[in-house]
C-alpha cells in the first residue's frame, strides 16, 4: 500500500477544556482540539477592500484568504428545539493562523441583519454587523499568527433543512455561510468539533465520533470529536426521531439511522446495506493502495431527501427510498442501491481526501466517484451485463445535454461560489465517467491507475485541480493529453472522433443507423442491442426515422426481451412516444395496442423483477377505461397480480396516476389513501400533493400560486413531483398557464433551493408540452431577457430540447 500522511493526533488536557453557555447549555463545557493543517504561504496577498465585497464568495475573495489563513478549527454549538418553527441558537469559536493582519478579513454569513447577536476577536468586541453577506474583522483586531472569533448567532434554517422532528445540514456547495458564519470555500480544510443541545428523544450522528451524551432532563447534549481536515460543505450531522441500527466493524460499530416504520422491509435491507459499504471500503482501499482516510463511517436513510446521497465524512446522507427497497425489486432497483452506495463511499477518497480547490473543478469528484461506483459493482453482480449497464445509464442522460442548444464543457469557469449549484448536471455525472474511461483506454489501466493513487498520495487531506492530474497522468503517456482534455473536458458537445479511444465499444456520440437493423434484433448481443435502441432513439428525435415506425418495432420487444435493463430502456422510449412525440392520430391508434401488449406482459411474465418494471411503466401510460378499472382494482385491494406485491410506496403512487386519470374519482383516491398510510412521512408527502392531484384547476392553480413562497419549496422533491402531476400530459393544455411564471420564479429558485433544483423544476415543467405556444413562451422569455444569467439560460434550453423536437415531430 502507498503511505499517506494522516493528520496529526488529537492529544487532549485540561487546559484545552473550555466553557460555552447559553440556551438549555447551562454551562456544558467541550474538549477544543487543536490540529495543524496547512503551511502558510509567503506570497503577498492581495484582499478585496471591504467596499468591495459582493455577495457570495468571489474568486478574489477566495483566492485573497487562502492565502493569508491556515490552521482552522471550529467548534460549533447548536441549541436545537424541538419545534421546528422555534430558532436554533449557535454559537462559533472560530480559532486559526493569519499570515498578516496588515487589511480586514471577512467571514462569510448570508443571514438577517438580526441573525448576528455577538462578535469576539481576541478577547475585543465588536459591533455585531452583517455586511454584503459578510462579518468583516477590522485589521485593528486581528493580529499575526494565532487569532480567535467567537460568535454567537441564530442558525439559518434552510440548509439545516428542518422537519417536524428532525434536521440535516446540506451545506453543498455554498450554504453553510446561511446557517452559520465561517469561511465558506473549499480550500480552506478545517477541523470541526460540533455539540448538539437536542431534545432527549433524538438521536444523532456528525463527522467526528460521539465522546459523550449528557442527560440534562428533557434535553441532551450530544458531544462530538474533532473531524480530520475537511471542506466547509462537508461539515455535517444529522439528527432527530430516527431509529439506529448498528453493525460491529474494525473494531467499532456503524451505525444507520432511518425512520422507517416497516420492519419486513427492514430485515430484507438492512444486512445488504452494511455489506456493501464495508465492500465498497475494501475494494476502494485495494484499488487506491490508500487505507480508509476518515475515524468512522455512519449513515442515515432520509425521507425525500434532495438527492441520492451526500458524501459528509461520518455521516453519508442518502434518500430512503433508494437503500430500502421493496420486494421483488427489479435488477435496476438492486444495481442503483449498490452504484449509489459505492459512489458515495468512493468520495472518502476522491472527493473528501482530496478536494478541488474551487468549484469549477467540482466535476472532477463527482467523475472519479461514478468512475469507481461502476468500477465496483462488477464483482457484487456477476450475473449483471456491466458493459449494457454503463452504456445505459450514462449515455442518455450526456447525449440529451449534449444535443440540446444549452450543452456546457465539463470543466466550467466559475466566478462566485453562488452560482457553483450551476455546475451540477448529467454532463459532469454521466458524460465524465463516459470520458474517464477513454482516458484510462488512453494510458492504460495499470498507468491509469498508478497515476491516481499518486494523486491521492500528493495531495491527501489537501486541495487539487484537474490539470494537477493531467500533470500526474501525462508522465505516464506520450500521447497528447492536453489537446485530448480540451476536447472533452473544455469544449461543450459532442467530442470531435479524433480525440476518441480506438476501441468502437466506446465510442460517444450518435451514430448513424438504420431501423432495418431492428430486424437483427435476435441475434445481436445485449450492449449492440442497447447501442441501437440508442442510435435510432436519436435518429428518431433528429426526423430521420418516424416515431410510428419506431414504435411498432419497440412494440413486440415488451413480450420477448428477457434483459431488463434493455426492458426499462425500451419502455422508457415508448413513454416518450406516448406522451410526448407520437402525433395525436397515431397515439389514438397505438394506445390499444400499447396497453394490450404491457398486461399481456405482466399475466405471463415469470420474473418477478421484469413483472414490476411493466406494471410501472402501465401505471403511468394507462389511458383506456378497461385498463385503468382494472389498476383501480389493484390499487383499492379488489384484485391482485401473479408475482407482484405492492408496498405502501407502490398504492400510494398508483393512487396519484389514478387521481389523474380518473378525475371524477380523484378527491375519493387521494382521501382514502391517506387514511391507510402507516408511515407518518408517506403521508405527510401525499397531502402535501394533494392539491396537484386535484380534479378542480381552480386547486389546481391555487396550489401552483403557492408555489411562488419559498417556505412552500422547502422539500424539493415533494415540489418536484408535484410540478410534474400539473404538467401531467393529460393536462399539459391548462398548464401552459403556468410555464411564464415558473420560469420567472427560477432565479429565485436557484438562490434558494438545493443544487439539482432548478434543472428538476425546469424538467417538470416543461417535459411533457409540444404546442408552438408552449415552446414560444420559453423562447419569448429569454429573448426579451438578453443578459440573463448564463448558467440558468444553459439549463432552460436543456429542459426546451424535448419540447422543441416533439413539436416538429408532431407538425
């Protein structure tokens, strides 16, 4: 194995105890442990004056400050009530190492003039001001050397992410300056030691291990250790009424939180979810040469989490729903838990180990954990096509970016942090792996692989940008790789065939094909088959082949194609040409067919997993009366099918389409599906999209107005989903209303939402429309905004692309 330097030992003594008080603390006292991170630098600085400041955190700004500061320590305290709607009380002892104290130094807070009660610089006072989204220490206060900031403050709520009766930070990537004041920018590594003044009954998990937990009546205090040296947006803990299920490993327990209220579907999971991450763990330190970076590894299962999951040392946060699935889960189901998992267990190294220096290099931790997570789900399913797999799950999602008018460069430039959310998207998740391969084509597998962990070694528990390790890579190749990384890595679209691996296997891009070849079908093999349903779902989409034609060759295919990961991609295209591409005369005379042929599917399907894949994808293109009486049936318990059992997840989810579809019934579905949820998060969500499933657009439209309040977004996919109900394809003509204002609110939305948001809501929005007017009012809205911003223009013409072709189609 390759050594690597660990940070120093946290040795603890009396004289490092110090006191905090306040709230329900009554004087509590926290262990400060003191570690050195950085060198500091010799260069002059250059520091933005304060009349100079700007919101967020500017490049100057960033740069200016990494320059001057080192050797961070935080310890953080947090009063949190039991009422969500009641403040949390912090309080920050921020002590590190300036290398002059020549101009002023800002910390970084977006809050309330209010929000700031108490500043402390070296024992001195100060006025309690929050300026520009910044605290500024005046020169007068600081000094050379070692410095210390204490403040006292009200947590900002909505990166805390507040529920009834829990919470979870999600400071990724520029949100911890809203709930907290600090130096918010990746490049500043820093120790955290984190308390929590929770109520009694909660449980909790944050980067470093619990030393203690001290009884105070209703409440308990929640003590943490120092983390090792981590980015700010990393920082993390979770807390709350969660459940914890623990498993002996090296040594220690790991633990699990989750909410869940289904003790089958716990028992069927739980022992999976364990062995995968200790798998992950091993095959990383194997692959990387480089032993596990961090003291512990916990995780918690969050009801309608953001995202799939977040990487926080400690504590990985990960969407329920994904990690605890259902019987009879389909290969897809069992493949997307083992991927997440990996991925997110590969950012201990590449991502949390190493870090970018900046955000514009975000993409590079993202690449390496997709890389990895596929990498490493091989061995796990041996009985899985992993070559089909790749190919399937990262090409559609890079190509629909990559054809659109709004494609973007993997690398961008990035000029605040507080666009930094923008650089998010299927091209730095999907098209980077895509591009990763080839360059591990290029070099090699060994050399490929050697260059990373020298990469991990250099730059452990430190910073790196992408040229770093082209630097790394390029000793060990005589080929071109800057040319080669200017053509994947800077430049948007489709890369030129020049700067391609040799292997055809891997080739990116459309290709011209025929759809005559789709009468080979038999006798190509699975990824050649997935490559075709590809090239000709592009071709359809450019107008050279017709999506009738398509469709009644995809057809046949439900009730003979036994892969199915080529079945879920089949009928995701047909989705596609039912609800959005077939023109309306010949959708009127596929639909028979189209249902006939899905519960011919399901009635004689033997595989479970297949079953459920089919039954899915009738729930959402279900259109006849004959069809929807017999899911009606399903859903209500009247009747039942062969192989296929149905969760709470499942009625619930079957109960919205039909609300849809059956709008005369709609207002009964919903009001007796909520009576038979058990789980209390299940049915807070359904009420939640209650309004959206309405039968009555004059709910309909109220619900969307409130949509305009923030507090009504706060949990995202909730909002998602719902967006997606109004824009259902069976009222997409009503709807139209309500696109010009969605897209006016999308600024705001972006400042206040989490960074998969605005891509979401623009997806949910405009998915499904086809109408010249539709398309026109898009077009109009940015047209008349000539400087809008950039990165969000990008994202509106990616989200236009499928409504734009499907009109043409449709003409």
């Amino acid at each position: 194995m390759l050594a690597v330097n660990t940070p120093p030992v946290n040795h603890r003594s009396a004289g490092e105890v110090e006191c905090f008080s306040g709230g329900a603390m009554r004087n509590f006292c926290l262990v400060l442990v003191l570690g050195v991170l950085m060198s500091g630098c010799s260069r002059n600085p250059v520091v933005p004056p304060p009349e100079s400041l700007q919101p967020g955190v500017s490049l100057a700004l960033a740069e200016a400050r990494a320059q001057r500061v080192t050797d961070i320590h935080y310890r953080v305290h947090l009063n949190v009530p039991e009422a969500a709607a009641e403040p949390i009380a912090g309080r920050t002892d921020i002590r590190f190492h300036l290398a002059d104290a020549k101009q002023s130094l800002a910390l970084d807070f977006r809050a309330e003039s209010t929000a700031l009660h108490t500043v402390e610089v070296n024992g001195a006072t100060l006025p309690a001001v929050i300026d520009t989204e910044h605290v500024v220490l005046p020169a007068s206060a600081l000094q050379r050397g070692e410095n210390r900031v204490v403040l006292e403050f009200t947590a900002g709520d909505s990166a805390l992410n507040r529920k009834p009766d829990y919470l979870y930070t999600l400071f990724v990537p520029d949100r911890a300056r809203t709930a907290l004041p600090l130096f918010d920018q990746p490049d500043l590594k820093a120790r955290w030691t984190l308390s929590l003044d929770l109520p009694a009954s909660w449980e909790a998990i944050a980067n470093g291990p619990r030393l203690a937990v001290v009884d105070a009546g209703e409440r308990r205090l929640h003590r943490f250790a120092a983390s090792e040296p981590i980015s700010s947006y990393l920082f993390g803990f979770v807390a709350g009424r969660f459940q914890a299920a623990t498993r002996e490993w090296r040594g220690q327990e790991m633990t699990l939180l989750h909410r869940e209220t289904d003790s089958d579907k716990l028992a069927r999971n739980l022992d999976g979810i364990f062995r995968q991450h200790r798998e992950a763990v091993a095959w990383l330190e194997d692959y990387t040469g480089v032993p596990f970076p961090f003291e512990k590894l916990d995780f918690a299962l969050i009801p309608a989490f953001q995202y799939g999951g977040m990487e926080h040392v400690g504590a990985i946060q990960y969407r329920a729903e994904l990690l605890l699935l259902d019987e009879n889960p389909t290969d897809d189901d069992r493949l997307r838990r083992a991927s997440l998992i990996a991925h997110e267990v590969a950012h201990m190294w590449f991502g949390n180990l190493v870090t970018m220096r900046w955000f514009n290099d975000v993409w590079t931790k993202e690449v390496f954990a997709n890389f990895m997570a596929a990498k490493m789900v091989n061995p796990v399913f041996p009985e899985i096509d992993h070559e089909l797999n790749f190919l399937l799950r990262h090409y559609p999602p890079a190509y629909a970016v990559d054809r659109s008018d709004g494609a973007n460069p993997i690398r961008q430039q990035l000029a605040n942090l507080n666009e930094a959310g923008q650089m998010y998207g299927p091209i730095i998740y999907n098209k980077a792996p895509i591009m990763m391969r080839q360059l591990e084509s290029l070099l090699g597998a060994e050399a490929f692989r050697a260059g990373l962990a020298e990469y991990l070694q250099r730059f452990a528990y430190d910073n790196a940008t992408w040229p770093a390790l082209v630097g790394i890579l390029d000793q060990r190749t005589r080929l071109d790789l800057a040319a080669w990384s200017d053509s994947w890595v800077h430049s948007a679209g489709f890369p030129d065939a020049a700067q391609q691996a040799e292997d055809p296997a891997l080739f990116y891009g459309p290709q011209a094909v025929e759809l005559a070849q789709m009468g080979q079908w038999a006798q190509l093999p699975p990824v050649a088959r997935g490559r075709l349903l590809l090239n000709l779902f592009e071709a359809v989409l450019a107008g050279g082949v017709s999506p009738q034609a398509y469709a009644a060759e995809l057809l046949p295919l439900v009730a003979t194609e036994q892969n199915q990961l080529l079945l879920q991609t089949l009928l995701e295209q047909l989705g596609w040409l039912q609800q959005t591409l077939l023109p309306d005369v010949a959708l009127a005379r596929l639909q028979p067919e189209l249902e006939a042929v899905l519960w011919q599917a399901i009635d004689t399907s033997a595989d479970a997993g297949r079953t459920r894949l089919v039954f899915e994808s009738l729930t959402r293109l279900a259109r006849q009366p004959a069809s929807l009486q017999r899911l009606y049936a399903v859903w209500s318990g009247e009747s039942s099918l062969a192989g296929l059992t149905l969760a709470e997840r499942d009625r619930i989810r079957l109960a919205e389409r039909l609300a849809v579809a059956l709008p005369e019934q709609a207002d009964a579905i919903i009001t007796q599906q909520l009576a038979q949820i058990q789980n209390p998060d299940n049915r807070r969500r359904l009420a939640f999209l209650a309004p959206a499933l309405s039968a009555d657009v004059a709910v309909r439209d109220a619900f969307f107005a409130s949509l305009a309040d923030p507090a009504q977004r706060a949990t995202e996919n909730w909002v998602v989903d719902a967006v997606g109900y109004l824009h259902h394809p069976l009222r997409i003509a009503h709807a139209e209303r309500y696109i010009e204002p969605s897209l006016e609110w999308l600024q705001e939305i972006q400042v206040t939402g989490d960074i998969f948001f605005p891509s979401a809501w623009l997806q949910a929005t405009l998915q499904y429309h086809h109408s010249p007017r539709a398309v026109g009012t898009v077009l109009r809205f940015l047209q008349e905004r000539p400087g809008y911003n950039a990165q969000l223009r990008m994202k509106i013409l990616q989200a236009l692309d499928m409504p734009q072709r499907a009109m043409r189609l449709r003409q």
